[in-house]
C-alpha cells in the first residue's frame, strides 16, 4: 500500500464495474476515494458536507440526468476549486475541448489507462497546491490592504502606476514630502521593504 495521499478522489460515473474498479485501484496507490452514480448524488453529497481542500472530481461526460458538462458548470458557479478530470469512453474530440475551455484538468479517454490516470491525478494535485498558495496569497493580502486608510490607497494605486511623487503630489494637491510620508506608512502597513516588492505584492 502507498503513502496515503492527501487528495480525495469523487468519482462521479453511472456504471459501478468502472467505479468500484477505479476505486480498488486509486486506494492501492494511497489516494482516498469515494464513488456517485450521478451528477445529483455528487452534488447533493456536496450540499450535505461543506467541500474542504484537497479533493478531485473524476467526471464522466455521458451520465443519467445532468451530463458531466452541466456537473462541471455547477461546480464552477459554486467556485469549488476542486480540478475536475473528464472520463469518456466515446473520444469526442470537441466534448473535450469543451471541458478544458471551461477549466477541467485533463481529459481520459475509456478504458482507462492506469499510467494516464495516475499522471492526470498528479498534475490536478499540483494544480490543487497551487489554487490553495494564490488563495492564501490573496487572503495575506487583503489583510494587508484592509490596514490601509483611503488616502493611502490612493497613493498605492499611483505608486503601482509607476507616477512619480511630484505627480502623486499634484493629483492630490498635497506636497512631495507628504506623499513619502504616505509611502512610508503603505509599505510599512504591508510588510514590504523595497518598491519592487510592493509592486510584485499588489499584481494580480
């Protein structure tokens, strides 16, 4: 048995055989998994237990009742950022097109290779890593921002346009010397040091 691993697996597919034998092979290889016979169930599973990081969605595209397309919109309008990995076992090119357009992590293609599924399931925990890094940067800097006043929002935003104190100062109408104080105290509200790293903080 591998290392457990920290991203749980739903997979979401109306035939069992592919779901049981999915969910046999993803817990030999340390990843938790848990099986739904349809978009509905997904969801309404979703509803009764608020999501927590570090979770997967394997999506069939041809389910009974919601398709995987309509699952993954769901998902989406609920800002869940779970990487989704459609499953099909009809290799339609524009489905797939179509689901990577509209944000899922990759795309197999039935019967299901175990070194694809495993390679697909990698990259989605990197990007899992990585969705849950920008969030927390972004939070980080909310937190920062929240401590500044208006006004020294106002000469963030002129600094972040690269304008000059002089500039800053006549915009403002007040002098030089008091847009520097007012730098002081934003860079200071913000942890930062440098003008580059109050720049490269405040990019989107």
């Amino acid at each position: 048995m591998s290392t457990p691993h920290p991203l749980v697996v739903h997979i979401v597919d109306d035939d069992a055989g592919v779901r049981d034998s999915l969910e046999i092979l993803l817990r030999l290889h340390g990843y938790r998994a848990v099986g739904f016979a349809s978009g509905e169930a997904f969801l309404e599973a979703l509803d009764n237990s608020p999501p927590r990081p570090g979770g997967v969605v394997l999506l069939d595209l041809r389910l009974p009742g919601m398709s995987g397309a309509q699952v993954q919109a769901e998902l989406a309008s609920r800002k869940l950022a779970w990487p989704v990995v459609i499953l099909t076992a009809h290799g339609d090119v524009a489905s797939a097109r179509n689901a990577l357009k509209a944000g899922a992590s990759d795309f197999i293609e039935k019967p299901i290779q175990e070194n694809l599924l495993l390679a697909a399931l990698e990259h989605a925990a990197i990007q899992q890593r990585t969705a849950e890094a920008e969030a927390l940067r972004k939070a980080e800097l909310e937190r920062r921002l929240a401590r500044l006043t208006p006004r020294e929002r106002e000469v963030l935003a002129m600094i972040v346009e690269g304008r000059h104190n002089r500039e800053v100062a006549q915009i403002l109408g007040i002098s030089p010397r008091t847009v520097e104080v007012y730098k002081a105290r934003v860079m200071d509200k913000l942890d930062v040091d440098r003008l580059p790293d109050l720049i490269r903080l405040t990019l989107p």
